[in-house]
C-alpha cells in the first residue's frame, strides 16, 4: 500500500522585530511524506518511510537571506509486530537523507502500542 501526505506552513510578518523598526518575514514551508508498506499478515507490517520539505527562506526589510532556504530529506523504515491481540511494539529508523538546512542526524525509536479498537466487546 502507498500513502502520500503534503502540507504547508505559513508565517506572517514578524512587525517589530527587536528593535520595533525592522520586519522579518518568511516564505511558506512545503512538505511531502509518503509511505511504501506491506503487510506480513494481520497487523504484522512493514515500511519504507520519506520525505521532502522545501521553503522557509526569510527576509529581512525585504532583504532576503538566502542562508536560510531549508531544503532536506528523511529516508527510512517501520515494522510494527503484534504481541498479543491489542498490543503491538514498532521499531522504526530514519537518517538524514539530504540535508541544506537543519541538523543531520540519525533516529530509532521503539514504541509500545496499546489498541482498544473492539473493545469492549
């Protein structure tokens, strides 16, 4: 199965920055995540994971600073095995891909779910 997401943010003019004389703007925030799973069996499943943001570039009395265009990229990967018939455990990593803007790190991350769904029966 393939699931898309886009989203975007958007800043307003920061009037009296400081001083109260200067204004700081900046541009939208794009985003695009998708994910690529397939599933074992019944809520055994995995994925490969990404994404894509692009934008952010602010300006200064409309003097823009190049410097700050975020530009980067995730790449990564969930499992989520079932323990027991509500419980579940996901493993999931991800690395900085391609990385203009930012920090470029690494990142695991385990989580216990629990599900409700059926409950009570």
């Amino acid at each position: 199965m393939l699931d898309t997401y886009a989203g975007a943010w958007f800043f307003t003019a920061n009037d009296a920055f400081y001083t109260g004389t200067n204004v700081q703007t900046e541009n939208p925030v794009g985003s695009f995540e998708g994910h690529l799973s397939y599933d074992v069996k019944p809520r055994f499943w995995a994925s490969l994971d990404g994404n894509f943001w692009y934008g952010g570039q602010t300006s200064l009395n409309a003097i823009e600073n190049s410097s700050t265009l975020q530009q980067s990229s995730r790449l990564g990967g969930t499992v989520s095995y079932p323990i027991t018939a509500y419980q579940s455990l996901k493993l999931s990593y991800s690395y900085g891909d391609y990385v203009r803007f930012g920090g470029n790190f690494s990142n695991v991350s385990v989580a216990w779910q629990y599900s409700w769904v059926g409950w009570p029966k």
